[in-house]
C-alpha cells in the first residue's frame, strides 16, 4: 500500500514545509511565484523519498502534475470571502489523487471493497448525524422555540451557527465512541457539555431557554446512540 506514505508526504509538504511566507507571496503573485514550484518540487522529492522506488517515479510525477493544477486553480479562484472554502477544496482534491493513485496501484483493492455493507452502514450514519439529524432536531423542537428578548439577546452574542456545529460534532464524537465501545466517552461528552452550556444558561436566569437546550441536547445525544447501536447491529 502506498497510501499511508503519500498522505504523509502530502503533510508534510503542505503543512510543515511551507512557510506563511510563501503562502502569502503565492497568494500575491499567484502563478508567477516561485514559491510554487517550490512546493510542487517539495512535494515531488517527498514521494520519491517516501516511496523509496525509482520505478514509481510516475507516481511523483503525477502528484507533482496534478497539486501544481490543483494549487494553480485555487490561487486563481479564491476570494477572501472564499478563502476558507477554497482550503477545504484543495485538501479534498489533493486527496482525492492520492485514493486513486493507490487503489489504481494496488489493484487487489477494489471499489466494491470500499464500499462494503459495513462501510455503507458507516458512510449512511455519519451523513445522518450531520445536517440530516440538525434539521430533524431543529424541526421536532420548533413548537418550543424561545421568542424572548432575552433569548434574541443572547443568540446575537455567539458566534453564528455554532450550535449547529457543535451539535453536529457531539453527534460524530458519540458515534465514534459506540462504534469502538468506549461509552465511558459518551459519559464524558455529556459532563464536559452540561459544564460549560448550562452553566452559562444559569446564569442567565432563562429557565425556560435552559429546558429549550436542554431538550435539543438530549435529542442529539439520543440519535447519535441510537445510530451507533443500530450501525453496531
């Protein structure tokens, strides 16, 4: 397999081997930096030192090829509003080529092997925790929604969305959890919640805003098991 060592190259030569410096001359200059062939060239020497076989050298070329276009269409593309979007786009695509190269290069691992009734089972469930399972809550505890004053004061000191995400990633942590059968982590969510969520909401004296989360956490967590145990079935 040589996935593992071109994920590792990969993180080294975007992440640890690349200044701010040329990111930002990059950014500025765009195609005509040579910070970035730098770091194409970077990331061609890493392959070849990681996969230590001259008669891969096809495999190092088209990395090369392909982050170069990559790194190229992002720099052309991205906006500051953008900035983030285009991160997360460059990451996955990168990726994406080195999934292919090594399944296209150990060919005894097959799509059908991804993508078995197990991985599925995964696959299905971690979609439904994310936005799936938000809107589902959201919708089921609508009729309770808190329309006070002091509830609208409070949402527009948090940052936007973040009770999205953050419900969105304690549903992911709970699932990882009960798929390993380690629910002492569950155990350990709920206490590392209930310490930093409600005891803001105490303070704030809304006993009713504190029932309204109060439902909206449970819900998570109760999906998030309950996911985790039928994937586990």
């Amino acid at each position: 397999m040589i996935f593992i060592p071109l994920i590792l190259a990969h993180l080294l030569g975007d992440f640890l081997l690349q200044p701010n410096s040329w990111v930002a001359d990059k950014e500025q200059k765009k195609g005509k930096s040579k910070f970035l062939y730098f770091h194409v060239l970077i990331h061609i020497a890493l392959v070849f030192i990681f996969l230590w076989n001259i008669q891969l050298w096809w495999i190092a070329l088209i990395i090369g090829i392909t982050h170069f276009l990559i790194d190229w269409a992002k720099l052309q593309f991205q906006t500051p509003k953008a900035k983030r979007t285009w991160f997360f786009v460059d990451q996955l695509l990168h990726i994406v080529v080195i999934v292919l190269l090594s399944v296209f290069y150990y060919p005894y691992l097959k799509w059908e092997d991804l993508f078995n009734h197990d991985n599925l089972k995964i696959i299905t469930a971690v979609v439904f925790l994310t936005v799936p399972s938000s809107i589902i809550i959201k919708t089921l505890i609508s009729i309770w929604t808190p329309v006070t004053v002091e509830h609208s004061k409070i949402q527009t000191e948090s940052l936007v969305n973040a009770g999205k995400y953050i419900g969105i990633l304690e549903r992911l942590l709970v699932f990882v959890f009960i798929i390993v059968n380690h629910w002492e982590g569950v155990g350990f969510m709920i206490a590392a919640k209930s310490v930093f969520r409600f005891s803001d909401l105490a303070e704030a004296k809304q006993r009713k805003l504190t029932e309204y989360v109060l439902i909206g956490t449970l819900l998570s967590f109760g999906i998030a098991v309950l996911t985790g145990i039928l994937v586990n079935t």
